[in-house]
C-alpha cells in the first residue's frame, strides 16, 4: 500500500489522540495555609503592590524643582507593576492613566483621554478589523495552500517547501498580527507533519530526517512571523509604539509614515529572511530529506485541502479588493520631498489612520453577496478585537 494514502487514511486517529498526557483532577485537601494560598490564588498581593508602591514614592518628598515629578514616578511604578504582574488584565492596567494622571495632577483629563484616539491609534483598529475579516473568510489560509502548493514541488524539494511557507508567513505577517498569523500557518505546518506516521517517528536514519525537517518547519514559522513584522508600519506593535513615541517627542521632525517604514523595514525583512531559510536549510535538511518526504507527502494533498475550500466567493474577492485599495493608498500618501504624494491634496491634514478607518468603513457597507442585507463585515464579527493592545498602546506614550 502506498504509504502517502495509508498515512491520509489514519490521520484522523492521529488527531483525536491528545498531545499531552490528560491526568485526573483531584480535589485538594484543607492545610492551614490555606488563606494564604487564597491571597496568592486571587493576586491581591499583586494588586496591592501599586498602590503601595506609588504611596511609598509619594512619601520620600519633591524631587527636584518640578513637585510633580514626585507624582508622576509614583504612578508610574504603580502602572508598571500591574503590567509586569499581571495584576489586573492588561487592558485594565492601561486603562489606569486615565483616572491616574488626574487625580495625582499630572495631567487633565482631556489630554489623557486625547492619548488613547489619535492617528497612530486608529491605523492600528483599522488594520485589526482588517485583519479579522481576513481571518474570517480565511484568506489567509487560501494564499498559504496556495503558495505552498506551488513550491512544494514533485517529487518534494524540501527547499522550495521551507521556502513557499517561511515566505507566505512573512508576506501574511506583514499585514496581520504575528500571533494570529503564527497559529494559523502553525495549522498548515500541523497538516503536513500529520502526514508522518508516529511509528516512522522513532528510530531509523528516515526518521531522522523527519524529525529534522519538522524542527525546521517549526522554528522557520515562528522566525518568519517575526521578521514579517518588521516590515511593515502594522506589522507588530513595537512599531506602532515607536511611531508614537516619535511624534511625542520630535513633533518638528517629519513623521513616520506607512511608506518610509516600508522602505527601511522591507529591505531589511528580505535580508534577515534570506538568511533564515539558508540557515534552515543548512542545519536541517539533508541531499536524503527530499527522498523521505516525498514517500508520506506531496502536491495532491495541499491540492485536496484546496478544493475543500471550494472556489473563491465573491465576498472574498471584496475583502481582497478593499486590502489592496488600502496598501496603494497607505504606499502613496506621502512619497518623497519631491513627490508629495495624495496627501497634499487635502493640505496633509489626511494621515495614515484616516484612509485606514475609511477603508474599513467599507466593509460595513459592501453586501457580501451571501444573503439579502448581509455585508462583509458586522460588529459580531469584531468580538476578537484585541482591545487590550489598543488600550496598551494609548498608555504607552503616557507612561513614555
């Protein structure tokens, strides 16, 4: 029998049996410790820590000539420490400025609240629901199938096959979030490596190289995520922090935009991608690694997993059309001294941001073809907005 159709046939076994041994819950007995063990359980030394931190710098005096220096510090450490404690939830911590900042007279309750919606802010929401309705017509896993397929050669040419997924992760994580895009190119790889029987696993020259490839497919993935993120503007939030912090504290230098980011983080991405996939490709694959995979893996079966996908819709042509709309104009804004780009004509009052919202904005309106009033997007479908980066981000300049 030919191993690639009896490995296909037993994968569901292979899916239902759990990853990690499942032990039995036993009820803990009563020791007297156990108020203790409650104070911990329930974080309330951690959520103590703040206050107390803040009221022991408060108590030390003025430090130096600016009284609220003093303040500032101590709420600062009160901020920070329900960050890295994980007191409260994080977007509860980065909510804290907002009452913080006023009631020590630091700031107004304006000008904090201002910190939490400007332009730097609104690029990253609207790239979020972006994102969501890429993930929730699965685009995302079309263009891996996709490109993968494509390069994964027949016979395989693990190469090639290193080279269409790290590549693929590093496009889609240019544009999404790295943790989202990692678990889902993570449930391409799984699909793949599922192809392996577990008794081939174990001992063998061929497993060997089983094992090797599938380290490198792992780790290529979660490189790749990374260094996608540093190519674009939204790529990660370390970015957006930057640019925040950026116009706060040069607001006479020219900002940061979509398109300058893109031509310093790109080059930069295809460099350190390069070498990754030489990296991978010199540690872990071998002249036999092909021969062996070629007898559990190859192009029908990322062809199957595509035809189950079944043809592209007509709400996912949309989703593509407005993300495509989006980066032409996020690349076009503002181009160089010389060519101002779109932006002059709205007297550069128009940012990132604005053309982000916008384009979001239309996919509440766009019908998505599948029912009469339905469009692409509805609010139901942002329950996954990770609301707490957005707040993170808000707190982050204040902090700053």
């Amino acid at each position: 029998m030919d191993p690639r159709r009896a490995c296909w046939e037993s994968s569901s076994e292979d899916v239902t049996r759990p990853l990690l041994p499942v032990h039995e819950d036993r009820p803990a007995g009563r020791s007297c410790c156990s108020a203790l063990s409650s104070v911990l359980a329930n974080r309330y030394l951690a959520v103590a820590s703040g206050p107390a931190a803040c009221a022991f710098i408060c108590a030390l005096g003025d430090l130096g000539r600016h009284p609220a220096a003093r303040n500032m510090l101590g709420v600062l450490a009160w901020v920070f420490l329900w960050w890295i404690t994980d007191a409260v939830p994080l977007a509860v911590a980065s909510m804290a400025p907002l009452f913080l900042f006023p009631a020590f007279g630091i700031s107004s309750s304006d000008a904090v609240a201002k910190a939490y919606m400007d332009d730097v802010i609104s690029l990253v929401l609207g790239s979020f629901i972006l994102a969501l309705a890429i993930e929730h017509y699965s685009i995302h896993r079309r263009l891996a199938l996709n490109i993968t397929s494509l390069f994964c050669g027949d016979p395989v040419k693990p190469h090639l096959l290193l080279l269409g997924i790290c590549g693929t992760t590093v496009f889609i994580s240019m544009w999404i979030h790295n943790t989202p895009c990692t678990v889902m190119m993570i449930q391409v790889a799984t699909g793949i490596l599922q192809r392996f029987p577990r008794d081939q696993l174990e001992g063998g020259a061929d497993a060997r190289e089983l094992q090797r490839f599938s380290k490198a497919l792992v780790l290529g993935i979660t490189y790749a995520s990374t260094i996608g993120g540093m190519a674009t503007l939204t790529g990660t939030g370390a970015n957006i922090i930057l640019v925040g912090m950026w116009s706060t504290y040069f607001p006479e230098q020219r900002p940061i935009t979509f398109s300058s980011w893109m031509s310093f983080g790109l080059p930069m991405a295809l460099i350190l991608f390069v070498a990754l996939w030489a990296t991978l490709c010199l540690m872990y694959c071998t002249k036999n690694t092909g021969r062996v995979l070629s007898a559990y893996l190859d192009r029908s079966h990322l062809r199957r997993e595509l035809s189950l996908m079944g043809p592209m819709a007509f709400a996912e042509k949309m989703v593509l059309a407005v993300f495509g709309a989006l980066i032409v104009l996020w690349m076009t804004r503002s181009l160089t001294d010389d060519i101002p780009g779109w932006a002059v004509l709205f007297d550069g009052k128009v940012g990132d941001g604005t053309v982000t919202i916008l384009m979001t904005t239309l996919l509440f309106i766009i019908p998505s073809g599948k029912s009469d009033g339905e469009k692409l997007m509805d609010w139901g479908k942002c329950r996954k907005l990770q609301w707490h980066i957005i707040l993170l981000l808000g707190a982050g300049p204040q902090a700053s």
